[in-house]
C-alpha cells in the first residue's frame, strides 16, 4: 500500500478552490486595460491597511523592495550599521546592503528571534537602525526591542513576511516600529501568483513618499522629484491578492490548529524540541520548525515515507559568501549555528489532512537513529 504524500505547501489545491474568483479578478483587470497601479492596488492597499489595523498601506513589488524603501526613507545608507537576525531569509540582510549600509548581527532565541541581549551588546555608535524579523510568523519580543531602540535612539522596521495575521499582544506585528514590510510571494500565508509586497505606517509623510517611492520619484506623470526605482505592484496581483485576503483569518487559524495537533501528539519524544510556547502573541505558523540532533537523518526517513520537509534555513547570513567582507566567523552567534545544524520545517499548511498530519505523526514517533 502506498504512503500518504505529504507535500509542504499545496498551491494547486489553493487555486483550484479559488478559480473562479481568480479568473473574474484576471478578466475585470484585462478589461480595465490598466496593469501599473490604478484602482485594484488602491482598493488592495485599502483592504489591507484595514486588515492590519494600519493607517496606510502601500502595495511594492517585493518584500524585499519594501525594505529597501523603508531603510531609504530613514535615510539610512552609507556608514550606517542595521542589526538584524542572521537566521532569516537572505533579503533582510541584502536589503540594508543594497540601500548602502552595513548588516550587522545578532544572536537569537529559542523562538528564533532576535533575542533582546544579545541585540544590545551589539549596538555601536554607527548603528542606525534594527531590522527586526518575526520568523515562522512568530512575532518576535517586540516590548523589549523598542525599550532598546528608546534609549540608544535607533528606528525600527519589521520584516514581517513571514507573519502577516500576527499579534504581538493586542497588535499586529507591523504597527509596532516605524513602518512595517510585507512579502506576498507565492509561499507565504497571504500569496500573490507572483512577487508582491506592502508597506504599513501610521504616518502620513511616510505614506505620501513611500507612493512615489516605488514609482522612480515621480510627483506626477511629469515631475520626478527624487531618483527612484520601479518597485510598483502590478494591478493583477493586486487583483488576486484582494481575492485572497478575505480568507487569510481562516487559513492562518488552520495552521494553527495544524501546529497545535503536532504539539499535542509530539510531546516528550527524545532529542525533538518543539516550537517555543507562545505568550502574549498569537503567531501564524507560516513554518513549524522542530529540532532534533539527527535533523538530517529524520529528513531522509521522512522523504522515504513522502513526506516533505524543508530547512529554513541551513546556512546563517553572516556565513554566506555574500557576507564574506562583514568579519563574521563560525562561532560568533552559536545559538543560531546550533538551530541551523538541527531545524527542519514540517508541512503546517491549511490544506493538509488529517490523515497527512497522522502521517508526518507517525513517522517522526516511529524514526530511529
């Protein structure tokens, strides 16, 4: 008898449910003859602003354009340091180096966040900024980051890519520093059928820059009041994503009850470490991320029975060859080596089934080394 397959994110089965309403959001785009900004990405970034509790809200092409807008927009460039998590996707780094400061690191928890102390010993007086990311969609301590960013006077920008539905208390993760960046790629909670990111602030100055930001600078069609990128949210996928919204609450809540089945039935098994218990935050499990000292050999075990796990993510930042001229050697974040020699990213995603879920049960209570 075959195995249930277990795949890690199911896309197809997404858009096969949500066809019509994506085919009518294509066809009313291809009608309106208007593809660059327009009336869909003004109606998105309403919806959005509301679904996060934002101000304003303004639809980019990528997360990673959104972080780069935002460090822009602080005026922070050359010279300049931006801490960071070096255990998240490769864009919160390369975005501080592409706006033309320094990344700079530290350690993390066991909620693979930036772990509040260690973010301290590393401020130095070039330090401008933290790059704060809510990895897996947990939001990561934000009360004690901002008491760090009050006192040494440094602006906060969320990567929250991985978290959008998150609280951290009664708040979505987003509203709690200067401006908040959101990625839409095919693979998070809330996925556009291409690139697609936002930005989220409270500030009106922000929001007004941030328009003519992602549209080189331009005033008006004819007046260019800064140099600029193209970092414009097509109106398709503004399109697909307003479709998608309205469901996110649903799916997010899906994952968790996903996440809290593998907690419930994966207690106290020997060398596994489970997602830290959550408090105060409500996190949105775009990963479940297990530990265990035979990661590897787990991975194998499980891929034979057709079960898909992925690690977010093998290799830290500052030990990519990109970071090779910031100074960084192995040892010098050991919480965050140690996590990447053990994590492994189980499926967590709204369409699986229960049998799936008992599959993944299954085969991780019956592994042996």
């Amino acid at each position: 008898m075959l195995e249930t397959r277990v795949p890690f994110i199911d896309l197809p089965r997404q858009h096969c449910e949500l066809m019509p309403l994506l085919l009518a959001a294509a066809e009313r785009v291809l009608n309106s003859g208007a593809f660059i900004l327009g009336e869909e990405v003004e109606q998105f970034e309403g919806e959005f602003a509301r679904f996060t509790g934002a101000r304003y809200a303004v639809g980019v092409h990528s997360g990673t354009d959104a972080l780069i807008l935002s460090l822009k927009w602080l005026k922070i460039g050359p010279g300049d340091e931006v801490i960071t998590a070096p255990n998240s996707f490769i864009a919160s780094a390369s975005s501080i180096a592409l706006a033309g400061a320094i990344p700079r690191f530290a350690d993390v928890g066991d909620d693979y966040n930036l772990d509040p102390d260690s973010l301290e010993r590393q401020i130095t007086p070039r330090t401008k900024a933290i790059l704060v990311v809510h990895l897996t969609g947990r939001p990561a301590r934000m009360r004690e980051i901002l008491e760090i960013a009050d006192q040494y006077k440094l602006r906060v920008i969320e990567d929250c890519a991985q978290a959008v539905g998150a609280y951290y208390e009664d708040k979505q993760v987003g509203n709690w520093g200067d401006i908040g960046c959101f990625s839409f790629h095919p693979l998070k909670n809330l996925n556009a059928c291409g690139d697609g990111g936002a930005i989220i602030t409270q500030d009106k100055d922000t929001y007004e820059w941030m328009k003519n930001a992602r549209n080189h600078g331009l005033k008006d069609r004819d007046t260019c009041a800064f140099w600029s990128a193209n970092a414009r949210l097509d109106a398709l996928q503004a399109a697909f994503l307003r479709v998608k919204l309205p469901f996110v609450k649903e799916w997010n809540q899906s994952r968790r009850e996903n996440a809290q089945r593998y907690r419930h039935r994966l207690t106290n098994i020997p060398d596994l470490v489970l997602p830290a218990p959550e408090d105060n935050i409500f996190s949105v499990y775009h990963l479940f991320v297990i530990r265990h000292k035979k990661r590897d050999k787990l991975r194998s075990y499980l891929a034979q029975k057709g079960i898909d796990c992925k690690i977010h993510y093998p290799t830290p930042i500052h030990l990519q060859p990109a970071a090779g001229n910031l100074g960084y050697t192995k040892g010098d974040f050991p919480r965050c080596e140690h996590q990447a020699q053990q994590i492994l990213s189980l499926p967590v995603h709204q369409y699986l089934k229960n049998e799936q879920i008992e599959t993944v049960i299954d085969g991780i209570i019956k592994f042996k080394d």
